[in-house]
C-alpha cells in the first residue's frame, strides 16, 4: 500500500453516514455478520489469523483522514489499536447491545470480533467492521478468507473497472444527477422522523427466517409478478408496499417514497476491489397511488429501472460523492441532502443475494445459521437487508428506537413476511 489510498464515491458517502449517525448520537455506520457456529472456536485462532493479514494488507491498520480529499493512512505499529477479540457469556439483549457499540474508527479500530459462548457447547462469532472500509460482499469473502488461509485477498485498488476519470464526463453525470433530484421533488419525500425523542440513541434489529418450501413460494411470487427484473427487485416492491402501510398506520403523509437499490459495480464473479466499497445506488421513486396494489409498483419499478438503464443513470450517485469529495463532511452532507430537501431516503435497502458459501463451515466448525446488520442513519431511521444463506430466504429488518417502537416494528416485519408469502 501506498502512503495513502484514495477513497471512491461510495466510500466518501458510507463515510458521510457515519458523520450523519455519530452527530444524532448513535454508535455510527458500521455492520455486521454474526454466524452461529456448532462448536466453539478458540478467539486465538482468529487472532492469530488476523496478525498476519494485518502484517498482509497495512490498510487494515489505517484511519481515514484528509480534510478535503478523504484517504486512508496508515497508522504507525507503535499507535496501532488493532481490532479486539472479545468472549461473552450469553445474557438477553447482548448482540443488539454490541451491534450499538461504536468502533474507535479514527483511531484505526476498522474491526471487532465477539464471541458469544452459548448453552451445549456451541458458540456465535460477531464481526463488527466499518462500512466505509468495505461493503457486505467483500466482508463475506474477507471473512471466508479469515476462516481458510488458502484464499488469497486482492491487494487494495479503490478503483473499478471502467471508472469514468475526464472532468467533462463527470459534470455531466452530475447535471444528470441534479436533474433527477429535482425531479424527484416535484413530489417531496418526508422521510420518518424522530417521533420517540426521548428514546435511547440505539438501533434494534430482528430477524425472519424463512424456511426452504416458504423461499421457494416467495420466488415464484418473484418469478412470477417481476420476471426476469429477479428476485432483489420484487423485494424491493415489498418493501415499498410496507414502508407505505407503515406511513399510514403512523399518520406520516409524504407525496412520494424514495427507494435506493443498491447496484454492485464489480464485475460478475470477480471480487477485487475487496477494501472498497464497490455499490452504487438505482434511486427510485414511488408515488403512493402506485402502492396500492402490488402491480402499479411493480410496473413503477420497471419504468424507471429500463429508463435508467437507456441513460446510463446507474452511476449518478456515486460520481455525485466523487465531485463533491473535496468537501469538508458536514458541508458534504448538507450538499448531498439537498436535493432531496433535506432527505437522504424513505428507507434503507439492501440486498446482498446469497452468502458467500464458502461461509457454511469456518474454522472447521458448520456454521448453523447466518446474519446480516447494517446501521442506518437516525432519519429514516428504518432499514431492511435480505440475503440467502443455505438457500433459504433472511431479512433482517433495522430501526432506531428513536423513531419506531418496538411493537411498530414487530408488526411491520410481520407485514413484511405476510407480503412476501402472499403478495
């Protein structure tokens, strides 16, 4: 590694929303994958692994700096943290307590290990790491790589293939950018707000499991209603539909719904860059006439991701962060929020697909169940992830207490699986 490794787009904007949850009080926007594993693993046996990719990769050992032009530098061996490698016994509420704990990222922190030892031997490992040093894929594979020293990690390139460089084509990305925006507020969307003022600053998550006869029905729904739009895209209907009921079960009327699909720019099959994030986002609008009925919002959905792919739309937010980059992160975000009137999103989407399978056994032990957590900014203060593991159906559905009660949440999750099942 080079003194210092420029951030990308999509860096600089998990970056900004870590700037956006630390300033309401939260822990920041960091993630996690928890496996629960049949048997215990010895903590030093992952420490020892991660000692020698941290001698292997020095980015793992960096913080992000640069007033103007955010980078990565590294940290000198003497002033290292490093990440920690913790045991628990298991008690109620631990994981949403450490999933609300913060990582010291500006001092280089970029990474925690849990272990949770559990009743009959067995023991859940989770890895906290910070979302602007890599996205959810490249965390999958980093710790598969964790698990088998045979798996080499790519060297650190914050680059994608295909990266527009020239400042016109850039600008123009922009206008575009700006044009959509604004497009978008001929319909202002209103995000939830902090409707729970004197809440803890904390987010909560819960988990749907779905079983292999229930995955199967839901992908025929998909099958079905989207076609070959695939799967992340009928889950990003149901999702809207839900976000709508949820709206106007709490009385928050808003003109419109702003959805982000995250859209991978790797290449198929390909995983370098691993330290990058390499997602940008489709931006999606719905009207909430068109989210009445699951077929006007699959229609919508169809629209605007052809008319996306006719302009080549795909990359707007991303070369958006890049230009703006060489602002300072509380101007940057109040540039970014600005199109939107202050808005960032309706709700906060993931899909990451399937777990990588290479994660169904580590370090020798099977892993018996898997999940993933992403942290979400204070407004909308809601999110919601699906991914496969083993071939079955997860979501993971996220909420500051700030803003939805618990029993809220419940119920919407409870939505939310019903809609999948039976659309």
């Amino acid at each position: 590694m080079k003194n210092s490794l420029s951030f990308n787009g999509s860096d600089q904007l998990m970056r900004g929303f870590d700037f956006e949850s630390r300033r309401h009080g939260f822990a920041g926007n960091h993630c996690q994958i928890i496996l629960e594993l049949a048997a215990r693993i010895s903590p030093e046996m992952v420490e020892k692994r991660m000692a020698e990719l941290l001698n292997q990769f020095p980015i793992l050992c960096s913080r992000p700096t640069g007033f103007f032009r955010p980078k990565w530098k590294p940290i000198a061996s003497h002033a290292r943290i490093g990440p920690q490698y913790r045991v628990h016994r298991d008690e109620p509420s631990l994981r949403q307590k450490l999933f609300n704990e913060p990582l010291r990222v500006h001092r280089g922190e970029l990474m925690r290990f849990d272990f949770i030892e559990r009743d009959g031997a067995k023991m859940d490992l989770i890895f906290t790491w910070a979302h602007l040093l890599m996205d959810a894929t490249s965390a999958e594979h980093f710790l598969a790589a964790l698990s088998d020293e045979k798996i080499v990690l790519p060297q650190a390139n914050p680059q994608p293939p295909g990266a527009p460089t020239k400042w016109p084509e850039r600008l123009e990305l922009m206008k575009k950018s700006v044009a959509q925006l604004d497009k978008f507020c001929e319909n202002q969307p209103r995000a939830l707000k902090a409707r729970l003022p004197g809440a803890p600053r904390e987010l909560q998550y819960r988990v749907e499991n779905f079983s292999t006869e229930e995955t199967a029905r839901i992908r025929a729904n998909s099958s079905r209603l989207c076609g070959v739009l695939g799967d992340a895209q009928f889950h990003a209907v149901v999702a809207a539909l839900e976000l709508h009921r949820l709206h106007q079960k709490l009385g928050c009327a808003t003109k419109s719904y702003i959805l982000p699909v995250p859209v991978g720019l790797r290449p198929k099959g390909r995983i370098e860059p691993l330290f990058s994030n390499q997602v940008d986002m489709l931006m999606l609008q719905f009207l909430p006439a068109q989210l009445d009925t699951i077929e006007p919002a699959v229609a919508t959905l169809k629209t605007q991701t052809s008319q996306a792919l006719r302009e080549n739309s795909l990359g707007y937010g991303r070369k958006l962060s890049e230009l703006f980059g060489f602002l300072p992160l509380p101007i940057y975000m109040k540039v970014l929020k600005h199109g939107l009137k202050g808005e960032i999103c309706s709700l906060f989407f993931g899909d990451t697909a399937a777990v990588n399978p290479k994660l169904e056994n580590f370090l020798g032990r099977p892993v018996e169940n898997f999940t993933h957590v992403a942290a979400v900014t204070p407004s909308p203060g809601l999110g919601v992830i699906y991914y496969y593991f083993r071939g079955n159906l997860r979501v993971t559905v996220i909420h500051a207490r700030t803003v939805l009660t618990e029993s809220e949440v419940v119920e919407f999750s409870a939505a939310l699986r019903h809609r999948l099942l039976n659309p």
